[in-house]
C-alpha cells in the first residue's frame, strides 16, 4: 500500500512517502524540520520534494495520511485542510491518526521495549496543562487523548509504572512521583514523524471527511459584545 503521510500538529513538519518496490521491497523517503511557525506554507513543497524522490505521482499512492490533532490550532487545521484538498483532487482516501500516536510509535522504535510498563505520551499544552495519550503496549491499544492538568494524569495512572514521553515529560513524571508512583520522564523533545504514520497508515480506517481534533477552543475570539459591522442613518 503506497502512502503519503505527513505532520504539522507540533513544533515540526514532516512528510513521509512509503512505497513498494518493482521486486516487491518496501521503499521510503521522508522529510523533517522543525519550525515554530509556517507549517502550512512548507508542507507542500516538502510533499512535492518527497515525491519527487519517491519518483511517484498521485496516481500511484493508495492512501492519504495525516495526523489530526491534539496541537496547534493552524498547524492541526493546516495539515488538515491539506489532506482534504489532495483527496479531493486526487480521490485519494484519507486517514487519520493522532499525533500522540505517531509519537508513541516513534518513542518505541527510539526506546525500544518497553519492559512492561505504561507509555504516557505528554505534549506540553500550556496554562498548565498537558495533551496526554496512554498506551498500554506495543500494539498500541491506547486510550483517548485528553487535556489534563499533570496531577491529573497522576490520578489516572495511578500507582502503574509508566514511561512518560514528549514536552510535558517532566511536570507529569514529577507529579506522578509526587503522588507516590513510579515514572521516568524520556525524549523530552520528541515529535511526530510522518516516517512513523506512514507506517501505521495501513492498519488505519479511512474517513471522510477527515476532522481536527481540538482538545482546546482557538485563543482568539470575537468580543461578544461588538458587532463586526455596524450600519450608520446618513
């Protein structure tokens, strides 16, 4: 199943294109920056580079895949929008995958085994708070991503022992500990990686149309008491 995948949710933008070979071998090309803004303006020349690459046109890709949140608001709605442009003009389907996903999946191929215990993936949401994503192994059964505060995350873990990955590592490890339990904060500057998407797009279902996953309102807002126009008797 050939794939193009890509992520603009965080601090970075990557695409990934994963293909299969004329002798039957899995092929790959990926790309990877990190950015704290202008992730929409990269990410489609990055997906014609990697392409270009690949030596593939659209027509040659089976399925579509991007990360749909929880992050920033432009780059989950950018990477989005994206997707559903390329289906749209491709017919292409699209499916979707957490960004805490792909970061669990890529926290397992850096770590290695995970020895039993809990993988908690934390990105640092600010205001205190922190996107959170459990998963119980290596398959991945995980449970849904949340906006919590870390002494929250420490309540809901418990007393299991737990590997915490991702920007908001520390505060959740320490308030994990703080509480009595057992964690280890690691990879505190990990991000999703399309190479890591690409790889779980064909176990994914695919949607339509795909959706942002917003654990949090946009920051910004009209004033509810101003009107955008007003009319004005000559």
């Amino acid at each position: 199943m050939n794939v193009l995948a890509f992520d603009t949710c965080l601090g970075g933008v990557s695409v990934a294109v994963r293909w299969q070979g004329a002798r039957g071998e899995w092929l790959s090309c990926d790309r990877f920056e990190v950015r704290e803004g202008g992730h929409a303006e990269r990410l489609m020349p990055m997906i014609a580079e990697a392409m270009e690459e690949a030596g593939l046109a659209f027509c040659d890709l089976a399925r579509i895949a991007v990360t749909v949140g929880p992050g920033t608001f432009t780059g989950v709605r950018g990477g989005v929008a994206a997707a559903r442009g390329l289906a749209l003009a491709s017919g292409l389907p699209v499916v979707g995958a957490t960004s805490l996903t792909v970061m669990a999946h890529r926290a397992d191929e850096l770590l290695g085994s995970r020895n039993g215990k809990l993988l908690a993936v934390a990105v640092d949401a600010r205001r205190g708070m922190v996107y959170l994503q459990l998963f119980a192994d290596a398959q991945d059964r995980a449970s849904l991503p949340l906006l919590l505060a870390p002494e929250e995350v420490a309540a809901l873990v418990g007393a299991e022992p737990v590997t915490v990955v991702g920007s908001g590592a520390p505060a959740v490890a320490g308030a994990i500990v703080a509480a009595g339990g057992e964690a280890e904060a690691r990879l505190g500057d990990l991000q999703p990686h399309a190479r890591s998407l690409a790889l779980l797009a064909a176990n994914l279902t695919a949607v339509s149309p795909v959706r942002p996953l917003y654990l949090r309102p946009p920051d910004v807002k009209p004033q509810a008491d101003k009107s955008l126009s007003r009319a004005v008797a000559p």
